[in-house]
C-alpha cells in the first residue's frame, strides 16, 4: 500500500490496463499483461509444443498435467530471464510473467470452436486437470510466483458464432454444480492469482460488469484473492454489442464496481475511467482496489524485490526445448492417444509381415498444432515422418499428399502455398513507409475472433501478401476475397479484384482457370480503416468429373492399391474448430467422408488416424474400418508418438473427455444451456458412439474385489485390477457416483475419482481412489447452499462412463 500511496490517479488507471506504461518517477516498468500457454509458450520465440489441453485431458493423468505445465513455466522464466528480466522484450501480449490460460470452460457441446482448448465435458475432470495446470504454471515457492495462471472464460462462455452478444439462462444450480465447479478449484486448490470474465451475458448481465459472478461468488462465496482482467475488449463490448449501456464512462463505472480490475483492450480503462472519476461515478476507493490487486500480483513475480531470494530469477533461458522438455512433450502425446477401435486385434501391425504402408490423408504431412500455438524449438514430426522413421528401410512407406476432390467454396490453407506467404503490414491504409514483415500460411485476418497478435499495428492499417500459388487440379477456379474495407487481388499481374474503397463486408470473386502444379504469382492488398477488420482468402475447386472418384484424390487410390496396409490421416483443423469458429456439423467434411470410402473399395486393410480437437460423428468409420486410432493435436512429436502407438512400441491408454454421438439430433440445439435435456454423459440416455472415459488398449483388464469405506469423512474406494493380457499397459480407473434420490433431477452418474494405472501383463494391483464428501452434494435452490443428502450413494467403478466394471453402494 506505501507504493500505491505514491501514485497519481493517472497512473493508477494505468496500471488496470493490459499494455501497462511504465512510470519512472518511481522506477515501476512497463508492464504488458497476457501471453498464452495452453499447451506451451506462445511467443515471444520458439518453444517446446505440447499436445493441444483436449490432448492433454485424454491423457487422465494429473501428475503428468502438472509437469507439463511446470515445464511450460520454466520455459517462460526461462526465456524471461534470457531477455534481461524482460526489458528486452518490448512487444505487448508476448510478456512471459502473465498467461491467459487454463480454458477451463465446459465443452458441453460439440459444435463448440474452442472445444480443443479444453479439458473436455465433465467438471470434475476439468477441474483436477484445471487446478494441476494453474499449480504447475504459478509454481511452489511459498513467497513468490513463477507465472500467473488465468483460468478463462467466467462463466458459462460456449460460443464463437455470437460469443460478443450471447446472454444464456441458466439457473443457479446448474451452474453451481456444472459451470462452477472447475472454477471453484481453480480457485480455492490452485490459488490462481488471475481470472479472465467472459464476453458474454449471464441471466441478463454481461460477465464483464455482473457483480454476482465477479464479487458474489468468485470473491466472497470462494475467496478468490486475485484480479479480474477482462477478456480482450470485454468493457467496450457493454457498448458495442450487449448495448448494456451507452457509453463507455458507465462501461467502466459499472465493470469497475462489479469486480473488473484489469482490461485488456486498452481503451475503457484509460480515459472513460478517468473521465468517470472526475465525474464522480467512480470514487478513488474503486481505483485503489483494482490497483492493488493487480500490482500485488506483479509484487508477488518478484518485480519489484531486488533481492536473490526468488528461486524462478535462477532458470537459465537453456530449458526452452530442452531435450527433457522434448521427452515430455513426446510422454504427453503418447499418452494422450486414445485407441477407438481395434477389430480382430489388427494393431499393433508387425513391420516384420507388412512389407508396404500407404500413408494418405489431409493431415498426413503436416503437423497440426490447433489454435493457441507456438512455433517449436525443434521441427515438428507429422505422422508421415514418425511412421518413416519408426520403420526405416524395413518397410516401404508410399505417400500421396493430400488432394481435395471438393467442388465447392473452401479456405485455400497453405497447402497451396508451398512456399508460406510474405505479409508485409503498414501502419496506415495507404500501404505506404516501411512494413513489419513476417511469413503466414494462409489469408485469414480476423483480429476480433483470434488471439491478440502483438505484431500486428493500429487501425488505420493496411496488408500485402504476396507468394507463390501452386494449385493441385487444373481447371477453373472461383476465387472470392471477403474484406472490409478494401481488396485487390493479382495474380501473375493481373489484377483480378479491384475495390479499393471503405464499405462493409462484400465479398468480391472471380473464375479464373489454373493448371495442377504450376505456380502462380500471387499478391492481395487490403486495407481496414476501423474495427471491424475481416479479410480472408477462398478458391471453389473445379470439378473432374472425367476422372473416377478417387482419381481426383490424386494419388492416394493408387498407393492404396500398391500397399499391404494404409496409415490413412483423417480430422479437421483451425479452418474448421478455432477461437471465434464454430462447427456447423460433427461429421467429418464431405470430401473426407468419400475419400475414406473410395479407399475402402481399393484396400481395405485401413487403420484411421483422427487428427482433430473435438469430437466427430464417424460412423460408416467405427463399422467399417478395421482400426481407428485418435490422436487428437498431438504436439511437436506427435508423429512419433503415434508410429509408436502403431507399432506396439507404445500400448494405448488415452482415455477421451468427451462423448463422441451419432449425429448432431442426439444433442439440444447449441443455444440450450440446460444440460438436464440430454448433454453430456451424466444426462445423456441415448447410446453414444463412444462414451466418456472410452479408450482401447492393447492389453485387457480385470476388476474385482470392491470394497468402500469411511475415512476421515470422506468415502475409500478399493478394488483390484489385473492385466490379463499379454501386454504392459495403462489402465484409467474410473469412480462414479449417483446420488441418493432427493426428488429433484440427478445426474445418471458423476465422476468423483479416477486412476491411472501401469500394470505389467499378468499383475494385479489394488487401486485405492478417495472421493471427497465435499464433491457428494447438490445444490438446494431453496436454502441457496450445497446439501450433502442422506441416504444411498450408488457407487460405479468401470473403465469408462458404460463401461462399468463393479458396482456397490453406501449408505451415508
């Protein structure tokens, strides 16, 4: 507080903003809140890449959680400490003190974009997971933090499509017992010393000024002792789009007094809080405690203290990507894997019998990382790599890079750009004076609906990207160009779209033919001269039909023909699920769809490898192919890790957090927050086409000999598990619990406790997993407090959600 004494109340307010000035006068630094760290350091440079977090949850191994995200704050000290305690480091949203993550939001539905940022379905999952996470990046020493953790987005944020505008109703039970819970870990296990709000309403009150959610309950109700920042623009949104009020003075005043101590958006805590201080909406008292808040945190990183006490001053900017970090990075993608399907034990294949393997498929020869993701220290292996390299000469691999026969408007991703694209952004609308200048994949602009990009500059601000095309089917091509402002497109010089002009959206097109395998030079100029910034580049693909379907797959027909076995890469990626995108369907894309089964005529000794975030509706895949094999974004070494998956050097236990269904009508419709009508596996009473906890292994296993007991107030749960097969292999181990009949609406089951054991084949092992009396409760919308009911808690122990091995009851 004597540091805060001396402080204006300018530079007070300055201090509650994300791109924080420094003030020299009392020797405080910049300080720019907010870089990202859900499966690894985002920037600023290379660092270790980990699976994407869904990657992560799959894994069901809280140990391993917290060593990765131990080793994702080394590695920001680390990089921190490189970089002359941070001085060196002048770009906002890329300091390494201060991380927007976990996203620990339920993904309770499947259409969700941001689904792969996630821990999955379940709170309680999430919340072990959540609380590992938060504890692994804000570190153990008793004085001081290694980073700050923000557990995001509260509360209840579930979609992209109107995610600035979205207002569920949701009643307080359901948020107390399946919003909250994971929150409330957070909060009250991990200690976390930051919040992020949502963009969207709750009951009628915008998370960012909805004191209920941000004082009530997360300070008063849970004892949370941090600071609040609000999701990026949050305050102006009350503005903009909620039309919560009419300007950006009440914004303020009203995110200020709710609980909102810190925005990032830089622009309502700046002059509208202090015009609403000189107004007298705002007293010196608000200001004072947001300030205080949000400089204990940075008191509590060691900023201000001078002296060698702080043990995280010590790491040496060597732990980024270092080879422990890469082992552990390959550890998580293996056991993150989760095996689907397994048909007459064809997997793991024996490189002894099978002499050739075709690998095909859109995600064959990439690494797909997901959104939210640094660029590794290391190359990343894709699965073509990993496969190659696992069988060397032993084993002819024959590849066919992926050629899309879909005759209709898709996103050209990078792909057609070989060579990346040279994205040149000037800091007006003229493209005039000296560009920052950095390589992109593909045409995608959308500031609003992505992550905050340090490099990109100030509106007014205009954009050249020019690279080489390379189309992979001849024929003629539709290319449309949606921007706002203005757009002009080139190719070979020749300026194909010219509207140079402000306007709203419009998206321009033009047919033009092209020849497979010649490169194309292409340029596209845009210029944004206010917020609403979109610009992003599609092609139709022409049509073949003179060829056989598979044909226009390039070929991949042909290698399948020529091959004993096909290793057929298959999912989605950031064109499809991302921050800011939802999915419009849970299928598989179309052209993906045909592929596999054209490919199926021509061989079908298929094993599917599932490259995505979220969950996918595969049905022709789960009765038809023989082996499928889910790996989710698997990180740096994911194609290692799935080659070893493949070949047996590695037996699958991944387990998935989610329920995969049929089809979308198995679900309510995306805007239904109301879980009780179905969602999830604890209301859910149709058959899932994989269930939550599901997971395959090439080892089986044996449950036996259930025993519960009280202790210390909380339930033990024992039972043996053997491993009858003739492998070592993991098993999760998973406790679920119904409730007593209390005459209101229950979940069918809740997982309250879960295991991950090793076993070598032919042992058994006693598996004692506690269930905390605290979590066997429900919330009473009468009394407004949990009540922990009396009477018969019917207890599940299985190996996954409907896999349920023993069963017994307790009467509390």
């Amino acid at each position: 507080m004597d540091l805060l004494s001396q402080l204006t109340i300018e530079e007070k307010i300055g201090l509650l903003r994300a791109s924080s000035p420094g003030i020299p006068r009392l020797d405080i630094p910049k300080y720019y809140h907010g870089n990202e760290a859900l499966h690894g350091v985002v920037r600023p440079g290379p660092f270790t890449v980990f699976p994407q977090a869904i990657g992560l949850a799959s894994m069901w191994n809280p140990d391993l959680h917290l060593q990765v995200a131990t080793a994702i704050s080394d590695e920001a000290r680390g990089r921190w400490n490189e970089l002359d305690k941070g001085e060196k480091q002048i770009d906002a949203f890329s300091d390494l003190l201060t991380f927007w993550s976990p996203t620990i939001n339920m993904a309770r539905d499947p259409r969700w974009g941001r689904t792969p940022e996630t821990y999955g379905e379940d709170p309680y999952l999430t919340g072990i997971l959540g609380t590992k996470f938060v504890k692994g990046l804000q570190g153990d020493d008793p004085r001081y933090l290694k980073v700050v953790a923000t557990p995001k987005h509260f509360a209840a944020n579930n979609e992209e499509h109107n995610r600035f505008v979205a207002d569920p109703h949701i009643p307080e039970r359901q948020l107390r017992e399946y919003y909250f819970p994971a929150f409330e870990m957070a909060v009250k296990e991990g200690k976390a010393a930051s919040f992020m709000s949502a963009y969207n309403a709750l009951n009628g009150v915008p998370c960012t000024a909805n004191p209920w959610l941000l004082t009530k309950v997360l300070r008063k109700d849970w004892g949370f002792n941090g600071y609040v920042v609000s999701d990026c623009g949050g305050p102006s949104l009350l503005v903009s789009a909620h039309k919560y009020v009419k300007t950006k003075e009440a914004a303020a005043t009203l995110s200020i007094k709710a609980g909102l101590d810190l925005e990032c958006g830089d622009d309502v805590y700046i002059v509208p809080l202090l015009n609403a201080y000189k107004q007298h909406m705002v007293s010196q008292a608000d200001i004072d405690t947001a300030a205080y808040r949000v400089l204990r945190a940075r008191i509590k990183l060691g900023l201000f203290d001078r002296s060698e006490s702080n043990p995280y001053s010590k790491i040496p900017g060597s732990v980024v990507g270092s080879e422990k970090h890469r082992q552990l990075a390959l550890e998580a993608a293996r056991q993150s894997i989760v095996l689907l399907k397994n048909q007459n034990h064809v997997l793991p294949l024996n490189p002894k019998k099978v002499k050739s393997i075709a690998v095909v498929g859109i995600n064959a020869g990439s690494a797909e990382f997901g959104d939210y993701s640094g660029a590794p220290v290391h190359a990343p292996v894709s699965i073509l790599q990993g496969i190659q390299q696992r069988v060397g000469h032993q084993v002819k691999v024959l590849y066919a890079p992926w050629k899309s026969a879909l005759d209709g408007r898709e996103m050209i991703t990078a792909a057609a750009f070989p060579e990346g694209l040279k994205a040149e952004y000037f800091s007006n609308k003229d493209l005039a004076g000296t560009p920052k200048i950095r390589t992109e994949n593909w045409i995608n602009f959308e500031p609003a609906n992505q992550a905050p990009d340090p490099f990109l500059p100030k509106f007014p601000l205009s954009i050249r990207w020019t690279g080489k095309l390379k189309p992979a089917v001849s024929g003629d091509y539709t290319l449309y160009f949606p921007a706002d402002d203005g757009a002009r497109l080139f190719i070979d010089g020749k300026n194909l779209i010219e509207d140079w002009r402000e306007r709203s959206i419009s998206t321009d097109s033009i047919t033009i033919s092209l020849e497979a395998g010649k490169t194309y030079n292409l340029k596209a100029e845009y210029f944004i001269n206010r917020d609403n910034a979109i610009a992003k580049l599609y092609w139709k693909v022409p049509s073949m039909e003179q060829q056989t379907r598979i044909e226009m797959y390039g070929e991949a027909g042909r290698v399948a023909a020529e091959a004993d076995q096909v290793i057929a890469v298959m999912g989605i990626n950031k064109t499809i699920e991302r921050e800011g995108q939802d999915r419009a369907s849970i299928e598989l894309p179309a052209d993906q769809q045909e592929f596999i089964r054209e490919l199926y005529k021509i061989n079908p000794h298929i094993t599917v490898v599932l490259v995505a975030g979220s969950s996918l509706a595969i049905n022709w895949m789960d009765e038809n192919i023989p082996a499928i094999v889910n790996a989710w974004y698997p990180g740096e070494s994911g194609g290692t890790a799935v080659a070893e998956v493949l070949f047996g050097d590695y037996n699958p236990g991944g387990r998935l957090p989610l329920t995969y269904y049929h089809r979308l009508e198995d679900v309510p419709a995306f805007d239904d927050y109301d879980i009780t009508k179905g969602r999830t596996y604890q209301y859910f009473k149709g058959k899932p086409l994989y269930p939550f906890g599901y997971g395959l292994s090439y080892s089986s296993f044996q449950y036996s000999d259930i025993d519960v007991q009280e202790q210390i107030g909380n339930l033990l749960v024992n039972f043996t598990i053997r491993n009858s097969g003739k492998l070592d292999g993991d098993e999760v181990a998973q406790v679920y619990v119904k409730l007593p009949d209390v005459g209101v609406i229950v979940p069918i089951k809740e997982l309250k406790g879960f295991k991950r054991v090793h076993l070598k084949k032919g042992k058994s092992e006693t598996v004692s997993i506690t269930l905390d009396r605290n979590l066997l409760r429900y919330w009473d919308e009468q009394t407004e407090q949990f009540v922990y009911p009396k009477g018969e808690y019917h207890i599940m122990v299985g190996s996954s959600s409907e896999d349920i091995r023993l069963k017994t009851s307790v009467r509390l």
